[in-house]
C-alpha cells in the first residue's frame, strides 16, 4: 500500500511504501518479541491504524518536520509518523521493545530505514538526540509520566515546536485548562510556560491492547515566544501557589518570600491582590509574581 499523507511524498525517499499495523500485526509482534503490556509501564498498545492516522493528521506533521516520539511500543504510531515526516526518532526504554522495532521498521516501511532512529533510554534522562534537531513530538505518552516527561523535552529541546500528545483524559483537561478553572492547577501552568494548549480531541478504549480503564484524549501545543523571567524561579512559585489550594498567595507563598509580609509586598508591587488564589492567576501573572519576589529579596 502506498502512503495515505495528505502532504506530497519526498522525492528523496528510496521507497515511499509504508504499511500500518492492524491488531494481528500487534499480538504477533508482541508474541515474537516476548512482551506481554505492563501497568508498571503504562503499557497500551494503539491497534487501529484509522487512530493512527487520525494522530498524525491533527498533529500537523509534515515532509519538513522532524519528529521525536516517546514510548514507540511495537511501531504503531512511528510507522504513521514515518508516511508524512522527513525523519523520526523514537526514544523507548523497554529493552525488548527497543529490540524488536528497527526489523519491524525494515518489514513494514522498507524504505524509512535511514530517516529513522532508536534511542533506548528512559525519556526523563536524555537530553541529547540523534540526527537533526526535533520540531515535533508526537506521541502516546505512559500515562504514569506523561506530565514530567513532557515538561522535560519542552525544556531539553526548544526547537521542538509543537508537540501532539496522547494522554489520559483527565490529565489532558489539566494541562489545557485555564486560570479560574477547577482543573487548572500546576500542570496547567507549567504547559503554559512554554505553549499554547489545546484539547484536540477524544481517544475511545476500544482502539488500544489491553484496553486501559480510564478514558484518553489528544492534547496539541504550539510553542510561543519565550515568557521573560527565570523558568525555575517561576517554577518555585507556581508549586507554592498549588500546594494548598485554599490558602490566599499571601500565606502560600510565604515560605519562598521568607514571611507573609514579604509575600504580600511582592504580590502587590506584582499588581496582584494578596487575598488572590493561585488558580486565578495566568503565567505571565506568575512569572510577575516571581521576578517581583526576586526584587523584594535583594
């Protein structure tokens, strides 16, 4: 089958043929390579080439991008990224799975072999990659780190500028949640920090082996011009605003501004109300509050 891209194939590319796994390809594959999906891992194999499909359409991937995907599995989604991108790398820590992947590239898109490479490791710890630096990530994220792990590449790899991600449902309304909102909280704010958030749509649980039991969702970022101020000084704020929900910022952020009164003068010179929440604030009011804490401390 040739490629399905909707965008026009690379004249470069020794052979364009790509085919999708469908669920036999997955048991089999899963059979051949030993693995049976853990839990601890957060592992749910996507068995539908459509969902694959669907993924790489709203993520936007195209002839020019360079993608970086987290936690490939068995090649489900890489081999959809390999139809549209100029060059995928895929970073999985599970030793038999990392194993098995290159021969299940070289079988089902003969021709992607050179535009693609392998990284086994766990994502949290790497901070360099292979080939041309990454535009895209796009993923099925472990549900257990999706959070950290995509906080972690936003802040490793800036030219990453967008990013596609595959999460539980809830975790996608946090992070795309906005100030005032009942969700909104850390993850939201941290996400923001670097990008525009959107919800992009819902995943069904049928589409994936074994089927998990919570529900998951697409979350699509747009990276932004960088927020002034020290991210890590922000940082420090934004989990002291959340770590009590219902305390004012005046009392949450005491222990940073080294008192109340401390606090309360940085709130206001920030502009912002003491008896103010966190939840109500946006990040650029965080990272206002926390270049204002930074001046008081001098």
């Amino acid at each position: 089958m040739r490629g399905q891209g909707r965008y026009p194939l690379n004249d470069s590319r020794p052979d364009d043929t790509v085919r999708l796994l469908g669920a036999a390809d997955i048991r089999r594959l899963a059979e051949e390579a030993g693995v049976r999906p853990t839990k601890q891992r957060g592992q749910n194999f996507v068995i539908d080439g459509n969902t694959v499909r669907r993924i790489v359409d709203v993520s936007g991937v195209g002839p020019d991008d360079v993608v970086v995907e987290i936690g490939p599995g068995l090649g489900s989604l890489t081999l959809a990224l390999l139809d549209r991108a100029r060059h995928v790398t895929a970073v999985e820590i599970d030793e038999a799975l990392a194993a098995r992947l290159p021969a299940t590239i070289e079988q089902f898109a003969p021709g992607a072999a050179d535009r693609f490479d392998l990284v086994q490791a766990d994502a949290m710890r790497v901070t360099e990659l292979p080939g041309p630096a990454p535009t895209a990530l796009v993923a099925n994220l472990p549900y257990n780190v999706s959070v950290p792990v995509l906080l972690h590449f936003l802040e490793t790899f800036p030219s990453l500028r967008t990013v596609l991600v595959m999460v539980q449902a809830e975790v996608a309304h946090r992070l795309a949640a906005g100030p005032g909102s009942r969700t909104y909280g850390i993850p939201s704010v941290k996400a923001a920090w670097y990008a525009d958030v959107r919800l992009a749509g819902n995943i069904g649980r049928n589409v994936f082996w074994p089927a998990p039991n919570v529900d998951s969702a697409l979350v699509a970022m747009t990276r932004h011009e960088p927020l002034p101020g020290d991210r890590a000084a922000v940082f420090r704020v934004v989990d002291a605003a959340f770590a009590q929900r219902r305390k004012t910022l005046r009392a949450a952020l005491a222990g940073v501004a080294g008192g109340g009164p401390a606090a309360e003068a940085a709130l206001t010179a920030a502009g912002i109300d003491p008896r103010t929440r966190g939840e109500q604030l946006t990040v650029e009011q965080f990272a206002a509050v926390a270049a204002s804490l930074a001046s008081v401390g001098r």
